[in-house]
C-alpha cells in the first residue's frame, strides 16, 4: 500500500515560533508568586505541602482573577446549563429525544437542541463560526481544536464528502493565528464502518496468530497487546475481497490527504479513539499516517511538534500495556510519536457491548482504575516530552489529574510553554482547569466541535451522559462559578476539599 512521501522539517518547524499571547505568560509569572506565598505561609506536614503546593501551581481560589475577562452573562448561562446536566432524569429524558428520530429529525426538535446542548457545547455550524471562537480564545490566551463533528459514513462517497470537510477544516486552521488551532478527525469518517470493523477483526486475529497473512497491511506501530480485548473476535474472520482492499487503499488516501494538508500548513492532526470493535483500525490508519509524517521529529528536536497525534483511552484495561509498546517502536525508529490521552467517552456502548457477548468488559473494573491508569499513562509520557521523543495533550476535565500532570512537568523542568506539553477539555466543560492551566502558563486548547444539528447529536449524547448527575465532572465548575456571581471568597482549605 502505498505512503505519501516524507515532509521537510520546514513544514514541521512552523510551531516553533508560535507563543502564548503576553496576556498569559504576566499571568503565568503572577500565579508562580501567589504559589510562593502560599507556601512559605503555611507550616504544614510533608504531604500537606505537598498537595498545598499542587493545588498552588493551578490558582483556584481568586475566581474574579480565574474568569477574569468573561462576561457575567456568559458565566450565568453556562451555570444554567451545567446545572441542568445535573439532573438525571431531565438528563434521560432529553438523551432519549434525541435519540428518537421522530424528534431529532424535526425542526422543532433541532431548534430546543440549538437553543440548549447545542450552544453549550458547539462553536457553531460552520468553520468560520469556529474560527471566530478560536480567535476569541486565542486572545485569551487559549488555543482551539477545531473539530468537523462528522462520524460513522456508510459508504464511500459520504467518506469524500466527510474528507473534504476536513481538509476545509485545515485551510480554515492555516488562516488563523500562527499556533492557536489544530483540527480533530475521525477514522470513522473516512472509512466505510462494515470495513472497519472487518479490518479490526483480521488484525485481532493476526494478534493471536502472527502466521496470519494480512496482504493489504503495511508497516505501522504495535496496535494491539496480549491485553487487548481479543475475544472480540472469536474465530478467523473472512479476508478483504479485492473490493474491499480497494476501499482501504482509498480510505488510506484520505487520510493521507488531510494529513499532507496539515504538513503544508504546520497544523496538528488529533485522531480520535472510538469504540472497540473498530479501535484497531483506527489505530492502523493513525499510526501509518504517523510515520509518513512525524518523520524528522526524533529524539533531541525539541523544537517540533509531530503533525499526526493518536489517541489512548484511559479507560480501556489494554492502555498502558499498548502505550509503552507503540513508545518503545517509535522511539526505535526515532519518530516523534503524538499522542492525545482521553479517559474515554464510550462506557455506556463498551459495557453494552461487552455484556451482550457474554465476555469481560474491556474498561477497568472502578474509576480509581481510570484515574489511576490515565495519571500513570501522562505521567510516563510527560517523562517522553523531556526526553524530546514524544509529545502529548493531556485532554482532562479531572482536576485532580492536571494538578498532578503540571505538578509532575514542573518536577521534570518541561518548560510551561512547551508546545509538546499541551492540555485540552471540551467546549462547555471543565473551564475552571482550563483557566488555571492557561494562568499558570500552561498550552492549553478547548475542543470545538461545529457542524449542522442533527450532524453533532451523537456528540451531544455523550456529552449529557457524560455530565449527568450530581457527582459528574462539571461539579467542581458550577461550584467555582457560583462563587465568581454570587461573590463568596474561597479559602486554600475549602479548595482542597473541594477538590477532593
């Protein structure tokens, strides 16, 4: 299978330049002060000071400083809208809605979408609606990712149309402010779903038996461990028709495509992780797409930031087991390997899944597993970033994780500004780490996805269901906003329990 030629070092070096606007570098300086003080006045035990000192390099407690800039309108509508997530059967009975076609498909239905998840979590419904938001942010000292919210094509034509959106997505990235946006794409978008799904069962199956021949594979890092969810392929899958082979070699060309535009602009490419039964092959596009293009970024070059970035789910029991061995390989071939680390956002379909075949689910047994796995896998990629052989965006909204992950890179002296290190959450989600990490002078990105409504729904899902409930991610966000509008001071102590 053919792979798009090797980019030059120019195309890679486009980064290298870009910086945190002034505004965010003052504020990093102003929070290393504040974080001083609050140190040398507090006598406490050795692990005392140590979380003390944690929760001081992310500043939470001034919320007039925190959101600083940000209209009193705004912060009262996202308060509105998180606080409404909260609440578990308003949440089922919207999530069912949408689901329903009836609903989803009418124009009254796409209207109270617009007007509620929709606004909250989305840049808008065209490119140019993003870049606007994008510019927004930048200004503020925050980065973009814009993402074209398309997904599960059926066929090949919906595949061109989908890369096409991509490739606008990238001109529309090259337009913007040097450094503020990368683009996100899905493999589920370029690739027919049956041959994804087809594909990822051969390579489980040449997984358990390596004498396996898989003609159409090419060259790529490891995919799949011993740990791997394996059983999801009981018995040895049919091989590619030659029709079939043809549609990968196409999917691979658009890939390669966007990938090749992303080169010529210096724009990093995010691949995301989806669901297990086509995580293989997604995993086989990302990383052949890897090594045509992160070539040059090897260990010492500091200075550049590989183009394709693949994507760990924390969440998944096989994460660390494959990281370290895709690591090992890259580093062995001296490429710079990109990676973006999720806790994971299809729990609800793997569980489903998983229970339906009768076989142990492939996501750890607890969320302290989760956690415990996503801060062991930053943290051996942070130990990467300054070794100069990978680079990661820690994409979170625990904030327990990005205390520890800024905490552990200012350990390793990675410097804050360091585009290799980035972090990132979602639109709508988690801005009081976003804030902190930018104040503290962090490279930090909001994931934005835009497109039509009833294109982005299956995102919205996953974003309700993710924030359902009194116990979810945004309750540490509606706990600060309500501090910042109603004017309660926050002291060091009632910060970490909240943060507990």
């Amino acid at each position: 299978m053919a792979i798009a030629s090797r980019v030059t070092k120019r195309a890679l070096s486009t980064f290298a330049a870009a910086k945190l606007p002034e505004e965010a570098v003052a504020a990093a300086a102003a929070g290393e002060a504040i974080a001083a003080t609050t140190a040398a006045a507090v006598p406490l035990a050795s692990s005392e000071r140590t979380a003390i000192a944690r929760a001081a390099l992310l500043q939470f407690e001034d919320t007039g400083r925190l959101f600083a800039g940000e209209p009193t309108s705004a912060l009262l509508r996202t308060l509105a809208a998180l606080q409404a997530l909260s609440v578990g059967p308003l949440v089922d009975a919207a999530t069912a809605a949408l689901r329903s076609p009836a609903v989803a498909g009418s124009a009254l239905g796409r209207a109270a979408a617009r007007a509620t998840a929709y606004r909250h979590f989305c840049a808008g419904e065209t490119a140019d609606e993003a870049a606007a938001v994008v510019r927004r942010l930048w200004r503020g000292g925050m980065g973009g990712i814009l993402d074209y919210g398309i997904e599960d094509a059926e066929d090949g034509d919906a595949c061109d149309r989908n890369a096409a959106g991509f490739i606008s997505a990238v001109d529309v990235a090259a337009a913007l402010p040097p450094g503020s946006a990368s683009v996100c794409i899905k493999i589920t978008a370029l690739c027919p779903i049956a041959l994804l799904e087809k594909t990822s069962d051969l390579l489980r199956w040449q997984k358990k038996h390596p004498s396996f021949n898989l003609p159409w594979k090419t060259h790529s890092f490891p995919i799949l461990s011993d740990s791997s969810p394996l059983h999801l392929t009981p018995s040895e899958p049919p091989a590619l028709t030659s029709e079939e082979e043809t549609e990968l070699q196409l999917a691979h060309e658009r890939l390669l495509a966007v990938c090749a535009r992303c080169a010529e602009h210096g724009i990093p490419l995010l691949v995301d992780a989806e669901y297990a039964t086509v995580q293989p092959a997604i995993d086989y596009f990302t990383f052949v797409g890897a090594l045509a293009f992160n070539d040059g970024a090897g260990a010492g070059d500091c200075e550049q930031r590989p183009i394709v970035h693949g994507t760990i789910q924390a969440y998944l029991r096989d994460a660390r087991d494959r990281l370290e061995a895709m690591v090992r390989s890259a580093e062995r071939e001296r490429v710079r390997l990109g990676l973006k680390v999720v806790r994971g956002a299809y729990l609800a379909r793997e569980t489903r899944l998983a229970a339906t075949l009768g076989v142990p689910s492939p996501i750890h047994g607890s969320i302290q597993e989760t956690h415990d796995c996503y801060n062991g896998c930053a943290g051996f990629l942070l130990d990467r970033v300054r070794r100069g052989t990978a680079s990661v965006m820690l994409a979170t909204h625990n904030v327990e994780s990005g205390k520890l992950a800024a905490a552990r890179a200012q350990e390793l002296g990675i410097p804050r500004g360091d585009r290799n290190l980035q972090f990132a959450q979602l639109m709508g989600m988690a801005d009081g780490l976003s804030l902190s990490l930018r104040n503290a002078g962090f490279q930090v990105s909001k994931y934005l996805p835009y497109g039509p409504v009833e294109q982005i729904i299956p995102y919205l899902i996953r974003r309700a269901e993710e924030n359902r409930g009194l116990l979810s991610a945004s309750s540490f966000d509606r706990h600060l906003l309500r501090y910042v509008l109603y004017g309660r001071p926050i002291t060091p102590s009632g910060m970490l329990q909240l943060m507990v």
